[in-house]
C-alpha cells in the first residue's frame, strides 16, 4: 500500500520517534508496515523514508540505493 508522505513544516515531523521493540520487530503488522514503507520509497522515487514521514512515529527507516534513478551513479 502506497502511504501518504508529509510535507516539511507537519508536526508529525518533529514529534520524537519512539523504540520498537524487537518482539514488536518482528510481527507481522509490523513487518506488513516496513513493506509500505518500501513501496511508498519506490513510489516517490526516493533512496530512503522514514516511519515518522509517513506520521508513524516509530524508529524505523527503509534505505534502497540499487538502481534508483536518483542516483544512478552508486552501485
């Protein structure tokens, strides 16, 4: 599912990201949230996003460099 990114200047952008706890990890939401995250990434083009851009206010952030447009030049 493509997510609704923030734009600067939203709240949920300077609200402090709690920890997620390795049992929480590893749960299946959890996990259904982390591909959302990627496929919201891959959607906008991005190299990277982070839970709290999407207004989910946890420690997680997804990073794909590998045949971005952005940057075509890393390996």
């Amino acid at each position: 599912m493509i997510l609704s990114i923030v734009s600067v200047g939203h709240p949920a952008l300077r609200e402090r990201a709690r920890e997620v706890l390795p049992g929480e990890l590893a749960g299946a939401q959890m996990q259904a949230f982390i591909d959302d995250l990627i496929d919201t990434m891959r959607h906008a083009g991005g190299a990277g996003l982070a839970a709290n851009q999407v207004g989910v206010p946890v420690r997680i952030a997804v990073i794909e460099v590998n045949d971005n447009r952005r940057y075509p030049y890393k390996p």
